[in-house]
C-alpha cells in the first residue's frame, strides 16, 4: 500500500529548468519564437494567440469532415478551408510586420 499522499518519483529533473527559456512554435507560420519574448512583446503575445486559435479553428474544422456522399456538406467544408486559409495569411503578415522570418511549409 502506497503512502497517503502518494507522490510518484519523477527522475532526476533539472533543478534550475526555467520554463520561459523555452520556445514557442507557431504552426500557422512556421516559426519558433522565445516564449519570454511572447510575455515581453505584446505583440508577440497576440501573435501566440492568434496561432494558437487559428490551430484550433484548423483542428476542428478536419474533426467536422463530412462523408463523401454528402456533396453538398462536402462542398460547404471544403469552402470553409478558404477563410481558415485567410486567417492564416493575416497572421502571416502580422509575423512578417514584427520582422519574423516566416517559413512557407
């Protein structure tokens, strides 16, 4: 019987490990950015959540698919992927105003 309060061992973890050293990937754009720069720059931090509401949109737009004998459900979704991809682009372009890099993948 475990002693109350268990509590799992969990390896050797790095003392010091600082968790705003870690970076941010941004997959509407295709960049990685320093999470400490996100809570800096405000800009950065709207451009952290704009990706990460694009990707939600993008994740439950493919969990909707419609079956392929639904022709016109398909075709409604299908349009769908053009405003997500306009979403995408205006991310884009704010990455490229805060002088980013961005990657075409």
């Amino acid at each position: 019987m475990y002693p109350f309060p268990f509590v799992p061992d969990m390896g050797n973890e790095p003392a010091d490990a600082d968790p705003l050293q870690s970076r941010l990937y941004l997959g509407s754009v295709h960049v990685t950015i320093e999470a400490r720069d996100a809570l800096d720059t405000p800009l950065f931090g709207v451009l952290v959540t704009e990706d990460f509401c694009w990707r939600v949109t993008l994740r439950d737009w493919r969990a909707r698919r419609p079956p392929m004998r639904h022709r016109d459900e398909r075709a409604a979704w299908r349009a769908e992927r053009a405003v997500i991809e306009q979403e995408r682009e205006r991310i884009e372009q704010l990455a490229t105003d805060l002088g980013l890099a961005v990657g075409r993948g």
